[in-house]
C-alpha cells in the first residue's frame, strides 16, 4: 500500500502527501462525478490504471478514510463510497476540475458545467449532500478495512 508520510509542516505539502498521485484523485473523482464504484468500473476508466496500482489505492484511500467499502446486495463484491473525509475533497476536485476546463478548453459534463459557472456554491452543497446521503445509507453495512481484501 502506498505509505503516506509527513515531509513537512507545509500544508501544501501535507495535501500533497495525501493527494499528491494522480490516480488517488482519479477514484475520487470517477465516485464523486461519474456514479462509479466498484473495482472493475475504476479499471474501466479512460485513463487506464493498473490493477496492482488500482488496488494499492484504494486500499490507501478506505484505511485514510476517504472511502468506505460496503458489500453490492446480492452479489458476492463491494463497492466503495465517499466517506466523510472523501467528501470533504469536494471542493477540491471541482476547482481543479473549473481550472482543467478553463486551461484545456473542454468541458466535464455541459450539465454540470453550466451550472458551476452559474451557482457553483450550489453545485458543490448539493454534491456534498447527495454523497453525505450515500455514505449515511451504506454506513451500516460498512466492512471494516481489515475484514477483507480490496
């Protein structure tokens, strides 16, 4: 698993140590904007993650608490979800999504575009509120970080 530590007192730093890969904030952002959330849906994502590498961070995001795995109803896999921490990255995600959009002339989601440009505060408390819902609603059902694998 990837081993996070603390270079310095710098809190840019301490984000980067936490959030300093590309691929940790791919899987946040493919359970924040794009519903997915199950192993095989992140491997299935345009930017083409490793299975060992997939596995080690998402293994880093449950134990730091990002992300909370629950079993899938009815079948014998899990899925993960944003935990409470993993929410708070919300803000985040979006301003590097509104500053990747303004640098590369592309949009996430014309949807979603349209309405951070008109009330992004709006788009980012009812983003926060939809995920807060999930993790409340999957919480009970949470496996523990160490009651099975990724």
């Amino acid at each position: 698993m990837k081993k996070i530590k603390k270079r310095s007192a710098c809190p840019i730093s301490f984000s980067l140590d936490f959030l300093g890969d590309k691929w940790t904030l791919l899987i946040v952002r493919d359970i924040l904007l794009n519903n997915k959330n199950t192993f095989g849906e992140f491997f299935q994502s345009a930017e083409g993650i490793a299975t060992n590498v997939l596995t080690d961070r998402l293994k880093m995001l449950e134990t730091e608490g990002f992300i909370m795995k629950y079993p899938v109803p009815g079948k014998a896999r899990v899925a993960y979800c944003l935990a409470e921490r993993g929410i708070a990255l919300i803000p985040i995600i979006m301003e590097m999504a509104i500053w990747g959009m303004s640098e590369n002339n592309t949009e996430i989601k014309k949807e979603l575009t349209a309405a951070l440009k008109n009330d992004k505060e709006a788009v980012l408390s009812g983003l926060a509120k939809k995920h807060l819902a999930i993790y409340e609603q999957r919480k009970e059902s949470r496996i523990e970080p160490d009651q099975a694998n990724v």
